[in-house]
C-alpha cells in the first residue's frame, strides 16, 4: 500500500472502526461538551466559519422543499436552527426536534418560543428514534453526524420517513483532495484553540479538540456519504459540496410504495 493511501472497506466495518476509536467520548463525554457550548454555539460557529456560517445554513436550506401541513422531524436538533428556519419557509408545518443534549434544546426552545414557534421536542438517543414506522414527509440532519454510527441512524431515519420521503444531510466531510484535506486539518486546529479561548470554553470542550479533527479523519466524503445512503436503499441520491469538499449537503428519498 502506498504511504498515505486510504484502505477502502465495508461500511459497516468503517461504522465498527469509528465506534471503536470514539465510543468513550460519544457516551460519557459529549453531553458535557454540548452543555458547555450550547450558549455559544451559534456564535462561535459564526466565528470559526470566518462569517460563513450563514451561507453554508442558507445554502442547506435551499435544497429543502416543504409544502403546508407537511410533518417535519430535525435530527440533532441543537439549537432549533433549522426547524426555526423551515418554519418561516412554511408556518403550517409540524415540527419535530430530537437531540441527546438537554441543554442545546433548552436554548433551542427559547428561540422558537421568542419567535412565536412551536417545535415539539424529545431528548434522547438519536440512534432509536422513538417514532412510528411511515411518519415523516422530511427529515433533515446537520452537524452531527461525525458523533453517530451513522449508518443506524440513517435506517432509522428511512424507517420514520414516509415512502416517498426526502432525507436532507448537512455536515464537515472529509475533502477527497488530500492538499485539502491537511490544510483543513490546520485551520480548524487553530480556530478551535482560538474560539475556545474567546468564548472561554470550559475543560469538556477544551479537551476535546483533538478529538473533533480525528473524528473528520475518519469521517466519509461527499462521494463516500452518497455511496453510504445508497447501499441503505436511498434512491434519488444527490450532493453538493462547498469550499472544495470541506462541508456538504446530501438529499436523498425513501423508495415510493410499488
């Protein structure tokens, strides 16, 4: 194998490496690090993204159609984000939100509530989506999926979808250029250690630096995620990337009923 190249397995066998490497921070150190930057998430995102934040949510939003009285869950919720937004889309929808960190929600609920918004909410582990099979027009996920098996939860979320459905993904991927990819690596290590001072991070988010760059490591690309939601039986598959390949945006649709 030559120096540097990426060995190309299974997925479930990726999904088993991933789980492995990252199991401990996932279940015993996560929610501390959301409790910790679930007040400043959305500004330290602004930061980090060098003001970009905003685009890369407009551009996401601008692949997702809703239509009125249409049933909407968000996965990872954290703070609303998105629901908020697909609400001033279409005021008539019934959105849900469900997310592992109380305190995320907490903060998400108060925005919705500020703005006249109901987002009905469930915390818990978005591995076992505690909804009926067949029940969602739209199910949309966004930076998140670097902290998940995300296999399981992308067949749970076809199993709550509707036939028909559409699934919308939004994450940081791993660049298929490798130029990029180390250059990537670079500056989210610096803007890391920088947010974390001027938002004054606590130990939780501090310590998990390192793990935030590993976790991208090992993470999928644009092509990856799309030959992933294949092979789950997604049909209609599409992507689009930003800033060669370092965030991108998957849809994708649960087969119709033959």
């Amino acid at each position: 194998m030559a120096n540097g190249e990426r060995v190309v397995q299974p997925f479930s066998a990726r999904e088993d490496v991933r789980e492995h490497q990252f199991k401990q921070v996932w279940t015993q150190e996560l929610d501390d690090v959301f409790a910790d930057v679930a007040r400043y998430y959305d500004r330290a995102n602004h930061v980090a993204s060098l003001g970009l934040w905003n685009w890369f949510r407009a551009s996401f939003l601008s692949t997702i159609e809703v239509k009125s009285g249409q049933r909407v869950l968000d996965v990872c919720a954290g703070t609303n984000a998105v629901g908020i937004a697909l609400l001033h889309k279409q005021r008539d929808l019934e959105v849900h939100a469900m997310d592992r960190s109380a305190a995320m929600q907490e903060v998400g609920q108060q925005r919705a509530v500020q703005r006249g918004m109901r987002i009905d909410s469930v915390i818990g582990d978005v591995h076992r989506l505690p909804y009926p099979d067949n029940h969602f027009d739209v199910v949309t996920l966004q930076y998140a999926s670097r902290h998940l098996r995300i296999m399981d939860v992308a067949k749970e979320i076809q199993r709550v979808l509707k036939p028909g459905g559409h699934f919308h993904h939004s994450d940081m991927l791993r660049p298929g250029n490798k130029l990029v990819e180390r250059l990537y690596y670079i500056y989210l290590r610096a803007c890391l250690t920088f947010t974390a001072v001027i938002f004054r991070s606590g130990i939780a988010a501090l310590n998990c630096r390192d793990y935030f760059i590993s976790t991208l490591r090992m993470f999928y690309s644009a092509d990856e995620f799309s030959q992933l939601l294949r092979q789950l039986g997604y049909q209609d598959v599409s992507s689009k990337t930003l800033l060669g390949g370092m965030v991108g945006f998957h849809k994708a649709t649960k087969a119709p009923l033959s």
